[in-house]
C-alpha cells in the first residue's frame, strides 16, 4: 500500500516548495503591462530585492532561470578572450565555468574537491601567480547545491586583497539567497546572481543579477555588450519594458511580491536562524543514523555546510532505492545525487540530497526525517537509532 495521499513535499533544492500567497497572488487575470499597479509593483519591489541580498547598488532582472544570470553576470563585465579564476567546490562552479568557456572567456579552475570549501590560502596564491595581473573575476560559489559546501566569500575577498589583485568577486547565490547568511556589501562582492525558485519562494523563471559600483565601472569599460544582457538599461530603465527588455513576467512578479512580503515580515535575520536551526535538526538526524551502516554526511565541518540542502551518501543502490521509497510510500520527493557520479555509473545510485529552502518548518522538516527512517528500516539499510529524537532535541531549543 502506500501512504502519500495528502500534500506532497518536495524537498529537492530547488524548485522549493510554494508558499499559498505566492501561489494565491498569481491566481488572477492579467494586468496592464503599460501602466497602473504592476509598474507601481515592480518599482517598490527593487529596494526590496537589495534589502534580502544586503546591497546598496543595483539590480537587474531576467526573465530566466539561474543559467540565464550566470550568463548575464559575465556578458557585462567579462570580454571573449578575458580570463577568470573560479574555485570549485562541486558541480556548480564547473557549471559557470562552462557557460564563461561558451562565450569565449578563458577559464582557470581551481579545483577543491567534492568535500572541503575554498581555501583562501591557495586562491590568494593563484592570484599572485597571476603577475601580469589578467584574470579579471574570480567566480564564486556560496553555495554549491551538488555537494553542499559552503564556502566562506568574505574570506575570498580578503584572499583577493591581500595578493593586491584587482580581480572583481563575483558570487553565485542562486542556492543560499535568503537561506545562508549573505551580505553583499560587507563581504565585498563585486557581482551576485540569484534565481527566483530557491530562497524566494517563487516558480523558476526569474534571475537576478546584483552590482556594485566598481562593476558598473567594469561593465562601462566593456567594448560591446549584448542588448539582452546588459545590465545597464534594465537596472536603471526610463520605461517600464526596459527592466525587462519586453514584456514583464507579469505572475511571476506578483508571486515575488508575495515571496518577498513573507520575507520581509518574518525578517531576514530570522529567515536565517530558521534555516540554521532546521539545517541543524537535519544534520542530527543524519549523524545519528550514521552511527551505524553506510549513510554519511558529505560534509565533515557543519560550520562549511549549507543551511539550504543537504548532500548524504549511503551507498549505491541505497541512494535511489530510499528516493523511490519516500517518494511512493510517503509522498516526500527528495534530490537525486548530483555531480558525485557520472550518470550511467553504477555509483550514481549512491547519493541524494534533502531540500531544505525557503517555505519550511519544523514539522515538515521532521516529516521529512520521519519518511527517510521509515524508508530506511523498510528497505532494512542498516542505521544508527535515536534519529528523529536528535532533530526534535535540536528543535526543541527554538
Ligand atoms: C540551482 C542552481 C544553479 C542553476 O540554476 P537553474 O535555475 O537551474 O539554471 C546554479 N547555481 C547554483 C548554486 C544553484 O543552486
């Protein structure tokens, strides 16, 4: 039999799950594009947006998902031909690596594995190694949704500081955005990108990209810049269609609105400290169940984990057998592994991933936990006791 009839909970890391006023703010006729409420909307909505990624300077929207803002991110301010430095830390970094190597922009890797953040220390020797002073960004990732790793970006510009290069940090926030403490101007991060359906609760379709000052400069210094993607003109538009080159993603952005007053009223502060707590009760879980069998955390250090998803090994063919049993008997979806095998491998069926951004609580988190244990014992995985006791412990603490 099965027991998923009822609300299902996908808890992948991204889409997330939508919260009812995102859904209910969508649910209408559409408006008019040319004047009236929906332009009054997005005006008020861009202070909002820079308040949730802590920036002063400016945004620009797409209509796209967060492949699209990787893409308009370095179509601004990095030529063909131009070099970056990207310091990967799962699949995400080598993702952005080759959309800048599609564009023609010479990419250098610095590779960090599957398991441990960013080093500061090799990455301000790679800059200065790089004496004639051409690599022109180093592109970041917050948070790398394959592995779960998160890296600490203020320490990345502290390591670009002390060679003395003038690289521009870029960062990737697509999964930590309202999520995973991020402050942009504090850190000193040049370029940010995000996406609508992590942190902020909205359907895929919409990418932001956040600049500062010193990027607006590099972007002025560009020869050429497609008319899509440049970041100019839509940031600072005189018309309405300008913000997005056309016609306005009308639904989405009366979702964003809702997203965004749900975010503004609980406070980004306790947006955090929710995330962190709920990532804390997983982690708890996750660790007493590892006391015995084969699940593993993919990350040792908690203080480099993500508060948004979280990476597991357990073995193949543990890793999908477990997906296929919470999602068939409990109606829970998890997230396969990504990045850790190659599809095809028979190792791939050895990983998977808990979604925990955006619109979560506590009791879905412990749902959440309760059907992995249930599938756990059902598919007789051998694990550690006491598993949903850890995570009410830790939530019993709020
Ligand atoms: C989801 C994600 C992306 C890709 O976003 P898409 O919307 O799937 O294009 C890029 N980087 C990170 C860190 C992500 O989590």
């Amino acid at each position: 039999m099965t027991l998923s009839q009822g609300r299902p909970y996908l808890a992948i890391p991204g889409p997330s799950v939508m919260p009812d006023a995102v859904l209910r703010a969508m649910h209408r006729a559409s408006p008019n594009i040319y004047e009236g409420e929906l332009l009054e909307m997005v005006d008020g909505m861009i202070p909002d947006l820079a308040r949730v990624a802590r920036i002063k300077g400016d945004v620009a929207i797409y209509i796209s998902n967060g492949h699209g803002a990787w893409e308009a991110a370095l179509a601004n301010v990095i030529a063909p031909g131009e070099r970056v430095l990207i310091p990967a830390t799962g699949r995400f970094g080598h993702g952005w690596g080759e959309i800048a190597g599609a564009l023609g922009i010479e990419v250098e890797m610095l590779d960090f594995g599957k398991r441990a953040p960013v080093d500061p220390d090799r990455l301000e020797a790679a800059l200065r190694a790089d004496t004639g002073r051409s690599i022109k960004a180093v592109l970041a990732t917050h948070v790398d949704t394959s592995t779960s790793i998160r890296n600490d970006i203020a320490a990345m510009r502290k390591a670009i500081d002390a060679a003395g290069h003038p690289a521009l940090l870029m960062a990737d926030c697509i999964a930590s955005l309202a999520c995973d403490r991020f402050e942009m101007d504090a850190w000193g991060v040049d370029v940010m990108v995000a996406a609508s359906q992590k942190g902020l609760m909205t359907p895929p379709g919409l990418g932001f990209v956040f600049f500062n000052d010193k990027a607006a400069q590099a972007r002025a210094g560009m020869e050429r810049v497609s008319r899509y993607w440049d970041w100019t003109v839509r940031a600072r538009p005189e018309m309405f269609y300008q913000y997005f080159g056309g016609t306005a993603p009308t639904h989405h952005l009366y979702g964003l609105r809702a997203a965004l007053d749900m975010i503004h009223e609980e406070g980004i502060e306790r947006v955090w400290a929710r995330h962190e707590m709920l990532a804390r009760a997983i982690w708890a879980a996750c660790t007493a169940w590892a006391q015995d069998g084969p699940l593993e955390l993919n990350v040792a250090d908690a203080r480099n984990r993500s508060r948004a998803v979280t990476s597991l090994r357990i073995g193949a063919p543990h890793g999908t057998t477990l997906r296929q049993w919470v999602q068939d008997k409990a109606g829970v979806t998890l997230g396969i592994g990504l990045g850790m095998a190659e599809p095809g491998d028979p190792a791939w069926h050895g990983f998977f991933r808990m979604g925990h951004m955006g619109h979560v609580n506590a009791h879905m988190v412990q749902g959440m936990l309760g059907a992995v244990q249930a599938g756990l014992i059902a598919l007789e995985i051998p694990h550690g006791p006491g598993g949903l006791e850890a995570a009410a412990a830790v939530m019993a603490e709020a």
